[in-house]
C-alpha cells in the first residue's frame, strides 16, 4: 500500500472498538490502523480501509441499498484471500486447519472461517459450531499462535521523519509543518518501537 502512495500511520486509538480509518486528503490516500490490534487483524483493517478508498473514494454511495461496510469486507477477502487461490484449502474447516492456514495466508482463524462460509463452503450451523470452539478455548478474542505472524509495520512516514530529523528539523518543526498540537507529535511520527524517546 506504500509502495503505491498510500500514507499509511499506525496510532493507539484508545479503544478495541476502531480497528482503523480511512480517507483521501486532497490527491492522497491515508490510513490510520490501530496499534492495538494484532498482526493479523491490522492486515485485515489494512486491506478492508484500502477496499473503501478504492470504492467508496467520493466518501458516498448512491444506492442506499448497498452497504459499504459490507463491500469492503468482501474486497478485502479477496485481496487477502483470493477464491481462485484458498478455495481447495476450505475443504476442511476443523481447528488445526484453520491455524496452519492463518500462518500461510498471515489472517485470523476466524476471517479464513468466515470466508469458508461467505463462499458457500459451511454452514449456518457449522459457523455457529466453530464460534462456539473458538469461545470455549478462549481464542475469540486472542487466538492462538498470533506471534507467528509477520508484523507489517508503517515504514514510509517514519522514514520521510528520519530523513527530515537528519536535515535538522525539530518536534516543533513537525508540529508547524503538519497542523498537529505540538505536544502529540512524537507520538503521531515516531516508528511503534521509538515512541518512548524523547522529544527533540
């Protein structure tokens, strides 16, 4: 996503109930994913807040019928997970499965499972099973084996800030250059492993 120009910050938010946010501001595209969540959950947010800003990029729909929300949690199935790729690995859906499959394709047990079932491949019934294994194992909301997954981390805004540090310019600077209040700066740049130096 940096590659192709998307600003991309990972920021405590405070709070498990926003997993990230999206929008264009002005000619570019910029998520913010929760620092919270884990690596294969912000794959998911990633890919989910990509799906709106390639789809939902004039900010609204004109079907009231559709739901965005929806849309781009389709799309980020398939860019995650396409079809054509995981459909033949769906054919067995019991637990140890589903964690072989989460370190392959770098997704939760439960976003594999839930894409099982989105393609028709189980059942109302067998999802509830499934949700009912997950909640007595206590993996409903910290699954296992999740330090496995590769950790993708924000690369482009730190290094633009390292190069910027380099060439002299302050906390102070940032904070001017960015519209930011001056104290929320370190924070908002510094990479999730540098945030507890101190400002400059």
């Amino acid at each position: 996503m940096e590659t192709a120009g998307t600003i991309v910050c990972e920021l405590d938010l405070g709070t498990h109930r926003i997993d990230g946010l999206s929008q264009w501001v002005s000619d570019y595209p910029l998520v913010i994913v929760n620092s919270w969540s884990s690596p294969s959950h912000k794959r998911l947010t990633l890919a989910h807040e990509l799906g709106h800003l390639v789809m939902h990029a004039d900010g609204y729909v004109d079907d009231e019928m559709i739901d965005v929300e929806a849309q781009a949690n389709e799309f980020a199935a398939e860019f995650l997970m396409p079809e054509a790729e995981i459909r033949h690995q769906l054919k067995t859906l019991k637990l140890p499965n589903l964690l072989a499959l989460k370190l392959e394709w770098g997704v939760s047990m439960q976003a594999i499972f839930e894409r099982a079932f989105r393609l028709g491949l189980a059942s109302g019934t067998d999802r509830q099973n499934f949700y009912r294994q997950i909640s007595r194992k206590g993996w409903r909301t910290e699954e296992p084996e999740e330090d496995r997954v590769p950790v993708e981390s924000p690369r482009l805004v730190s290094g633009l800030v390292a190069q910027f540090r380099s060439a002299g310019l302050t906390n102070d600077d940032f904070a001017d250059l960015t519209g930011y209040a001056r104290d929320a700066v370190p924070d908002v740049f510094l990479p999730q492993s540098g945030r507890h130096l101190s400002s400059v």
